[in-house]
C-alpha cells in the first residue's frame, strides 16, 4: 500500500507536474460581465459573500432627492439645550431628543455635527478678532512711542538752538 503523502524535493515541487492527465476542455464561457453588475452580499453567517447582478450601473441609479429639514424653534430649543450639556451625544441621547422632538435620529446627527462646525466657526471668528485688535493696540502705542520720542528730540533741538543763540 502506497503512503498517502509523497516527499516531493522543493526542485520538483518547482519544475512542474512530469505528467498530464487527460483533462476536459471547457469552452470559455461567453457571458460578459462588467464590474459596476456585481453587488456583493454579505448576509450570509458562515463569512462567504453572495454575488447577484445588477440589470443597471451603480451609477445610473436614481436616489431620491432629500428636502433640507427645517427645524422648529421648540426642536431648536430642544437640541440647544442638549448641545449645552454635551457636545457630542451618544446615540441614546440622540435618539431621546429625536423623539421628543418628531425627527429622525440622523437629521439630529447631523443638526449636532452642523452646530459644532458654527461654533468653530464663530471661535475662529473671535480670535481673528481679538489678534487684530492686539496687533492694532501695539501699532498705536509704537506709533505714540514714536511720536513722544520725536517731540522729546524737537524740545532738544529747541534748547540746544535757544542756548546757540
């Protein structure tokens, strides 16, 4: 009885099968399938991904335009005060807000991430504010040094011409 397991040398390994056996040839198959047709599916549990077709292009698809969301001033005053408290919310608060006030949890995602952007927007605004103003103060006392020290010279020369004279 034959060993189930052949010791091959790594040179055989690498040079190749030394026999063929008699294979069926397969016609290459004549379907045409271009990449944006496949859509993987990851539902199954055992980690394989399932492949279906798309009969379109991904990207002639038509989405379905979302309206801007206009908020009320009692769902402002709702969120506001939230954003008072913490900046960032955790989905549970998030969602608590939401249905407090009648929205869907993503616009009051995104009202948070919008109302964060504002506020470094005006901080931003502030402190170009505040440096401008620094930098005209110490233009204006440079400028008043400057015209102290040339008042303290012309009272010099003044004495000095007094005294030549």
């Amino acid at each position: 009885m034959a060993c189930p397991f052949s010791i091959h040398s790594i040179d055989s390994i690498l040079a190749g099968p030394t026999h063929r056996p008699n294979l069926v040839k397969l016609k290459p198959a004549t379907v045409h399938i271009q990449p944006w047709q496949f859509i993987i599916n990851p539902r199954q549990s055992t980690g394989s991904t399932e492949l279906r077709f798309s009969p379109f292009p991904l990207s002639t698809r038509k989405r379905r335009k979302r309206y801007r969301t206009i908020f009320s001033e009692t769902q402002i005053e709702l969120l506001e005060e939230l954003y008072k408290t913490t900046q960032y919310p955790d989905l549970y608060q998030r969602e608590s807000v939401a249905l407090q006030a009648g929205l869907h949890e993503d616009r009051v995602e995104v009202w948070f991430k919008n109302r964060r952007a504002r506020a470094r927007k005006v901080k931003r605004a502030i402190e170009k504010k505040t440096s401008e103003a620094k930098n005209n103060e110490n233009i204006a006392t440079e400028k008043e040094k400057g015209k102290a020290e040339e008042s303290e010279k012309t009272e010099e020369e003044n004495i000095a011409n007094k005294c030549h004279d």
